[in-house]
C-alpha cells in the first residue's frame, strides 16, 4: 500500500495523509465498506423521518395507512422525489469515484 | 427569573433539515459504537497487542495493519469522520447566507466585544485540516459554526449547552490569594470556556484569543447570547500582545497537541509573561505516551497521520511539566483524569507562577 503526503503545510510533526487513504487490501473492499457505512446512515435517516411522521399522523388522525398507499405525485412532486433520489445516489455511490486506478 | 438565569441557551447553528440532523445524528451513534463495546475493536486490539507483548511503535503499527480487524477499524474511523463533515458542510452550504448574515448582526452587538485585526496573517503552521474539518480552522467563513457542531458529535451530545467546559473551568483552583481580576482563555476557538469563567468570575474582565477570525466571531455572536460581557480578540498564543504580569488565571484548553514544538515552548514562556507572580496558568490537554496502552499508542499515531493532528504524537511524547517548570512554573501534581477528561484520555498541568 503506498500512500501520499497531504498538501497541508504543518511545521514537523507526523505527516498528514493525503486524501482517500487505502486501508483495506483492495481499494474495492475499502468503497465496499464507505458504501455499507453510507447505506446504514440513509437507513436510519428514512426510519427516523418515517417514525416521525407516522407518529405525528396517527396523534392527529389526519391520515391512514392506505392514502400512503394510494399516493400518486403530481409532476412537481414527482420532480423533487427525482432530485432526492439523485441525492442517495451520490451520497452511497460516490464512492466509486475514489477506486483509485493501478499505477 | 432567577431560575432560568441557570439554563444555558442552544447556541448551536441549526442544521438545514432534518434528515441533516437525523444523519449527524447516525454519525454520532456509529462512532459512539465503534468507540465503545459496540465494535469492541480497542480491546480486543489492546489485548492482542499486549499477549504479543508488541512494545515499540513501529512493531504496533505493522501488527495492527496486518490485521483485518485493524484494517476496517481504521477504515470505518476515517469514514465516520468523513461523513461527519461531508454533511456538516453540506447542511451549512445550503444556508451559507443566512449563517453569514447572522455574524455580521451579531459582530457589532452586545454585551462583550469582538476585536478582529484585519492586516493577521496566519502563520504556514496553521495551515492544517484539524480532524479533517474541510477548511482547518479558518478558512471558510462558517468554520466556527462547523468546529462548534462538529465538536456536538465529538462530545456526543452531552456539550451543547457547554457542560464540560463549564466542569472544567470549575476545576481550576483560583491562585491562593483568591484575587481574579482579570483572566485569559489561550485558543479560545468559539469561547466556550471564556464564557464558562465568566460565569465563575462575573467580576473579572475576561478575554478569549486565537488566530481564527470566523471563530471568534462565533464565539462573540454565542458569548452575546448568553449575554457574558466577554472580550474576544484575534491573536496569536504564544505572541499575544498584553502587558507583562497581566492576568490572575491563565487558561489552555487542547491547544498544546495541536501545535509543532516550538511553539509549545514559545507559547509557555508567553503564558509566563502575562501571567503575574503567584497567578495559576491551567492547561488541559492528551495524556502523555508513558501513560497509554500499545493500542492507545497506536491511535495517537493514526490520529496524527489519518484525523489531522500531526503535532499530537510529539506533544504526547514531551514532558510538558519540565517545559513549564523551566520557564517559572511550580506544577501541582495531582492527578484528575477521571474527572477532566471522562473518557481518560486528557490529564491537567495546574502551573503556579513563581
């Protein structure tokens, strides 16, 4: 594993990694890793957020089980769902942009 | 009135949404898990090291690296990181300018006042990305709202409304003729202890210092809201600028891992100049390497090299003791790090000035 040196300009003292350090022994696994850590945090933002709501919902009575169901966006709506969708993908798979290439 | 004179508000800046919380939120968790005897990777680590009774530092290095175990340890403590301030910056950038516009409001307000010099250069040694904050401690106008919720998951939520600071400034003993006149925080960052002493001393006059302007202003704009008549002023520590024998305490809390060697002692002999005869100079910082485990060896150099604290593993490595005992210091020597650090990785130099 080869590694360089950060641009950063401490006076002494142990030298900085620079970006995107390989620890594992095939960059694949360490994007595989950084992946499933990634995956874990956007699980758990969608439980919090859906725990949340259900619970307000259901204190309120506003709304039940099956208008979930049936919920059909309109072009916005159907809009914005694109742009958060592009959001996750670029927060778990960006990743794969940091697979170094072999030298 | 008088009760609610003791809640300390959120100070905290608010994050653009809620999934931006409930993410930080995870980050907090996940490394609390790996931290802790969720991963278990410390002990088990340590405990390997010590059977293979692995002592120099380069033999712990090579045999945690030929671990498996180490090797994902290092690669999920880098991430969690990463993904700490990836998402900092991101919640941060999508209200850039409303974050800006509130330091401006506050810079002029009140009570207390903020002292910036706009011709301060900082010097090249500063020039580091402490704990990977995108930007170090300087460079982007917000990174005193990004050091401040970045240290929200550090602490994991149990400094929001300063708690440790506040335990620590009520550790330090007052010098032994009680006079508190005047008090300064060395590397104030955002204030939290400049504000925390004067809460101890409403009476003192009471100034916080460090290089960083997008700091101080949020540490004006925090120490305003709490309404502290606090001073915060942009210098350099070991070069601040006051008069000889000017204050009663002397105050630096984890700064000295985080500068090279010499600065350590140039800084020392300036808390000598300005501290008065008989004045306490109060540091709170790392435990030394002579008190820690092979693993904890281990970190320090991957906190060094893989966190942004390349200075931490010299200062672990000096007898900071001597260094303030020959520049005009008694220390006292009793050990509190159960009670100043909580997690035992931070000890206390209480240096009187002879």
């Amino acid at each position: 594993m080869s590694e360089r040196d950060s641009p950063q300009t401490p006076e002494g003292g142990t030298p900085i990694a620079a970006a995107d350090p390989v620890y594992l022994a095939d960059p694949v696994l360490d994007a595989t890793v950084r992946m499933v850590v990634e995956l874990a945090a956007q699980v758990w933002v969608e439980r919090e957020r859906r725990i949340t709501i259900e619970q307000l919902l259901e204190a309120r009575g506003l709304l039940s089980r099956a208008d979930i169901e049936a919920f059909k966006p309109d072009a916005s709506q159907a809009a914005a769902l694109k742009a958060e969708r592009s959001r996750f993908l670029e927060d778990v798979f960006k990743e794969l942009r940091r697979i170094p290439l072999k030298s | 009135m008088s009760a609610q004179r003791e809640v300390v508000p959120e100070t905290m800046p608010t994050l653009a949404s809620r999934t931006d919380a409930a993410y930080l939120d995870f980050v907090e968790g996940f490394r609390e898990y790996l931290l802790g005897a969720g991963a278990n990777f410390e002990a088990r680590l340590n405990a390997a090291l010590e059977s293979a009774g692995v002592q120099d530092l380069e033999d712990i290095r090579r045999y945690v690296h030929a671990q498996p175990l180490g090797q994902l340890r290092d690669r999920l403590s880098r991430t969690q990181q990463e993904m700490k301030w990836h998402a900092l910056r991101r919640s941060f950038d999508l209200q850039r300018k409303e974050l800006a516009a509130e330091l401006a409001a506050w810079d002029a307000r009140g009570p207390g006042r903020l002292v910036l010099d706009p011709a301060f250069v900082p010097p090249p040694y500063v020039n580091v990305h402490f704990h990977l904050q995108p930007g170090g401690y300087y460079k982007d106008e917000l990174s005193g709202f990004l050091y401040h919720y970045g240290t929200k998951v550090f602490f994991r939520g149990g400094n929001d409304r300063d708690e440790l600071h506040g335990k620590l400034v009520s550790l330090v003993p007052p010098p032994s003729d009680g006079r508190v006149a005047r008090v300064l925080d060395m590397a104030c960052s955002v204030g939290q202890s400049t504000t925390a002493f004067k809460k101890r001393y409403p009476a003192a006059e009471v100034t916080g210092i460090d290089y960083s302007a997008p700091m101080l202003r949020v540490a004006h704009r925090r120490a305003a809201m709490l309404g502290e008549d606090v001073t915060f002023a942009q210098t350099l520590i070991e070069r601040t600028g006051f008069p000889d024998a000017h204050f009663d305490i002397t105050f630096a809390f984890i700064v000295f891992h985080e500068l090279p060697l010499r600065i350590i002692h140039e800084t020392v002999r300036e808390a000598a100049r300005v501290t008065r005869k008989g004045g306490l100079f109060a540091v709170f910082d790392f435990t030394s390497t002579a008190d820690k485990s092979p693993f904890q060896r281990y970190h320090r150099w991957f906190d060094a090299r893989h966190n942004g604290e390349p200075y931490s593993q010299d200062f672990c490595d000096c007898d900071l003791r001597s260094i303030l005992e020959s520049n005009g210091f008694t220390v006292a020597g009793t050990p509190l790090d159960e009670r100043s650090g909580g997690a035992g990785y931070m000890t206390h130099w209480f240096a009187t000035r002879v």
